[in-house]
C-alpha cells in the first residue's frame, strides 16, 4: 500500500515558509523601532544633537563673545524650572537639608520655583533623579534653538512691550518675585521651555572662565576644569529685561543660596 506522504506542496512550503520569516522581521523591525525611539521622561523635552550657535558677535559682556558654532549630543532637559513640590520629595526622602527660604511666602507655594538652593544641592538633586545639571551649551541650545536668537521667543519685543511672557524686575509681568514654573506660556523657546528667561537664575554644570568661549572644544563643551565659581544662566525675578538674554553668563562660587537662584535638570539621550 502506498502512502503519499507529501502533505504541502514543495511550491507552497516554500512560500508559506518565506512568508512567515518577512512576518517575523517585521514585527521584530517594529517592536525595535519602537524602543529606539525618544521617550521622554516625565516633565523633560527631547533636544536633537548638532550644531547650535553660542555666544553674540557684538553687544553684551565680553564673556559672551564671540559667537562660535558648538555641537551637543541629544539629551532631556526640564521643560520646568524644578518646582518647590519635586524639590520637597527629595528632600523628604534623602533628608537633604530644606532651602533657607522655605518659610517664606513670597517663594515656597508649591508650584513655584525651588530658590535658596546652592550648586551642590542642585547637583544632588539632578544625581537623585538620575541626571545632572545641564552644561552651559545645553543650556543656551535649549534656551535660543539653532538661530541665533537672544531671547526664548526670539528678538527683544517680538511679544510687545507688556511683560505678561517673562518674570523679570520692575514690570507689569503678574508677580514680583517668583512665579509658577508651568507660568509663562508666552515666552516658551523654540524647543517649548518655559522660563528659560527670567523667574529665577539656573545653575549650569560648568566653570566659569571670563575667556572660555575663545578656547572651548567645539563638541559638547563642559567648561573649565579649575575654575571654582559656577555659570547660572538666564536672568531672574530681580533682573532687568537685558539681563534674561540667553547669552548672559552670571556665576558664583558653588555654596551660596540666594533667593533668585533655582536650577532645572538634565538626563543625557545616549549616556
Ligand atoms: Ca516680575
Ligand atoms: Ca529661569
């Protein structure tokens, strides 16, 4: 007795079988696309790496010139200044000691700014999340985008001559001191931070060196090494308009608090 035991035919195995294996590409294609991609950490933005332009060519101090090209990986940064809520859970939970203004009103509402934070509480606080203080250049790529600008949303009075966009001194801007980091709309960057300009002074990672943008490497610059004071960027509450430009390099040695100084953190993309 003969038994055919050719159940599928030589023509559609192989199809069937080629078939199967362009499924599973695909779908291993698909689930690595995916995991590929960008996903935000909670309250932080995507900044693309490349090239950016840092500093002024003409005007400001003289440490803010002159204007050269840098390049930064891609990395997150907070889309807020970091508020007195997130900065009260790590000091409840680390038992880090509680900012010098924290009884006072006119700073510890709980969506307002943390201020009276010095640079190594900055620095603890951007470990304990997982990151670290952004660099100067990342600060300034996030601030200005790639074109120059000198202000978040663009050239001085593109958004009039009311202040209801930046939380600077002495105008009609809603607050004279703090206000609330998600405040501000207006006065978003290209890359949508808010703040970036005005409400209070950030703490960058770097050195300050008064000559450093005439000698920084032109990829991912991270400041001098033996300079002992720290750069704080973009202007505050206690700040005129001219002092928020992007371009502004304030700095201090790293264990002063003050109630115009605050921070936001950064996590690299690809560390
Ligand atoms: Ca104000
Ligand atoms: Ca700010």
């Amino acid at each position: 007795m003969k038994i055919n035991i050719t159940l599928i035919s030589p023509e559609f195995n192989t199809s069937f079988f080629l078939r199967l294996a362009i499924s599973f590409l695909l779908i291993l294609t698909t689930t690595f696309h995916a995991f590929s991609q960008p996903t935000n950490p909670p309250g932080m933005t995507y900044i693309p790496e490349g090239y950016f332009q840092m500093g002024r060519s003409s005007g400001g101090e003289k440490d803010e010139r002159p204007m050269h090209y840098v390049y930064t990986s891609a990395f997150y940064i907070g889309k807020y200044e970091v508020s007195n809520a997130e900065y009260r859970k790590f000091v409840e939970m680390t038992h880090h000691p509680k900012p010098p203004f924290w009884n006072d009103d006119r700073f510890n509402p709980p969506d307002f700014p943390v201020v009276g934070v010095n640079w190594n509480d900055a620095m603890a606080y951007a470990r304990w999340r997982g990151g670290r203080l952004p660099t100067e250049a990342e600060w300034e790529k996030a601030a200005r985008g790639v074109d120059g600008r000198l202000f978040p949303w663009g050239a001085k009075w593109d958004k009039g001559f009311f202040f209801y966009f930046v939380n600077v001194y002495g105008e009609d801007d809603n607050f004279a001191y703090t206000a609330p980091t998600t405040y501000y709309e207006g006065g978003a960057s290209p890359f949508g931070l808010l703040n970036m300009s005005g409400n209070v002074w950030e703490w960058c990672l770097d050195g300050y060196s008064v000559d450093y943008y005439r000698n920084s490497p032109e990829r991912n610059p991270e400041g001098p090494k033996i300079f002992s004071m720290k750069v704080l960027r973009g202007g505050s509450w206690a700040n005129d308009i001219d002092g928020a430009e992007v371009t502004r390099r304030a700095r201090n040695f790293p264990n002063v608090r003050k109630e115009m100084y605050g921070f936001r953190i950064v996590i690299p993309a690809n560390p």
